[in-house]
C-alpha cells in the first residue's frame, strides 16, 4: 500500500476519513496539507490538547518514592566523585 497519489488522481476515489478532532468528512489528498484534519484549526486545536495532556503527565509526580531516591542517589554520586 502507498499514500503516493500522483498516479491515482484521476482513477481512484478520493479516500475520506473523519477529521480527528472535530469528525467532519475529510478527502485525504496532497492538496489538503492538514490531513487527517479537515482545516489548519483543527489540527492546531489537537497539537495543542495533546501538548497540554503531556504538560499535564508531566506536571504530575509520576515517579514514586524509590524512583526518586535511586535520581537522587544518582546525581549526588554524580556531583561527589
Ligand atoms: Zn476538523
């Protein structure tokens, strides 16, 4: 399988998919540089809500409390030796 249309343009369909963030139709072509987005909006609207949810993982204390100390041992032998 190839996303290579410069052949096909006149003899297939034009492929549809559903536009990731807001579900309108999308013709998935060369032409549409937002693909799989329907629109420039889209496309920023997911970029920034996937940014912001890994802003958010990353905010949060993920690491427990064993995990920390082996970072902390870590860099402590690090600045020593
Ligand atoms: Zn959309």
């Amino acid at each position: 399988m190839t996303l290579d249309d410069k052949h096909d343009d006149a003899t297939q369909p034009p492929l549809q998919v559903a536009c990731p963030e807001c579900r309108a139709k999308v013709v998935w072509t060369t032409n549409n540089p937002y693909r799989p987005f329907c629109s420039k909006r889209c496309r920023l609207l997911d970029l920034g809500a996937w940014a912001d949810e890994s802003h958010r993982i990353a905010g949060e204390p993920a690491m427990d409390e064993a995990d920390l100390d082996v970072l902390i041992d870590r860099l402590e032998r690090g600045g020593q030796q």
